[in-house]
C-alpha cells in the first residue's frame, strides 16, 4: 500500500473512498521510567522512550493500513500523525489519511 503525505500522487488518478485511521496507546513501563528520570539528570537520547515512539508510530500505521485494505484501498494520501498524553504514563499515536482507489485507465 502507497501511504504519502502529499495530497497527490504524480501520474495517477484516483477516486477518494474516506477517511482512515489508525490508533495505539502505549505506557511506560516502571524500569523504563526509572532509568530515564536517572537519564534526564544528564541529558541525552532516552533510547527507550525512542524506541517506545518508533513502536507506537509503526503499529498506528499498521492500523490505518489494515483499516484501508479493507474499504478496498490502493494508496493513503495527506498522511498525518499525531500523539498526546492520555493520562500519567501512556500516549497515544494517532495517523490518519485519506484513502483512495486507483482509477482505470
């Protein structure tokens, strides 16, 4: 499946089928939070908070992916996404986008 964030793909038509989206909320684990409280105190990458994102980014995707595939989809355009706090300890991601279908020529 094509996902971009361009609200155009070159060289093809297609018809727009709606909206997508894709959501997964993610929390910190204790000993993650431990290590990073001691990580900030000296700056730096908290890896596994990066790691925990790059997670939580994919599997958003993934949703939205799976969430086109079935209304028939062949590309996701105007990709976005976002996160927030949902409460102490969890985020949640979100991406979202338009699904479309290929026009025949």
């Amino acid at each position: 499946m094509l996902l971009t964030t361009s609200d155009l793909i070159p060289g093809k038509e297609y018809t727009v089928i709606g909206f997508v989206m894709g959501s997964f909320v993610n929390s910190k684990h204790i000993g993650k939070d431990i290590g990073a409280g001691l990580k900030s105190i000296v700056g730096g990458e908290l890896k596994s908070y990066t790691k925990l994102m790059e997670e939580s980014r994919l599997e958003a995707l993934h949703k939205m992916v799976r969430e086109a595939e079935k209304l028939g989809a062949d590309a996701i355009v105007a990709v976005r996404l976002s996160s927030c706090s949902i409460m102490q300890g969890a985020a949640e991601m979100i991406s979202y986008g338009t699904a479309v279908k290929f026009n025949e020529r």
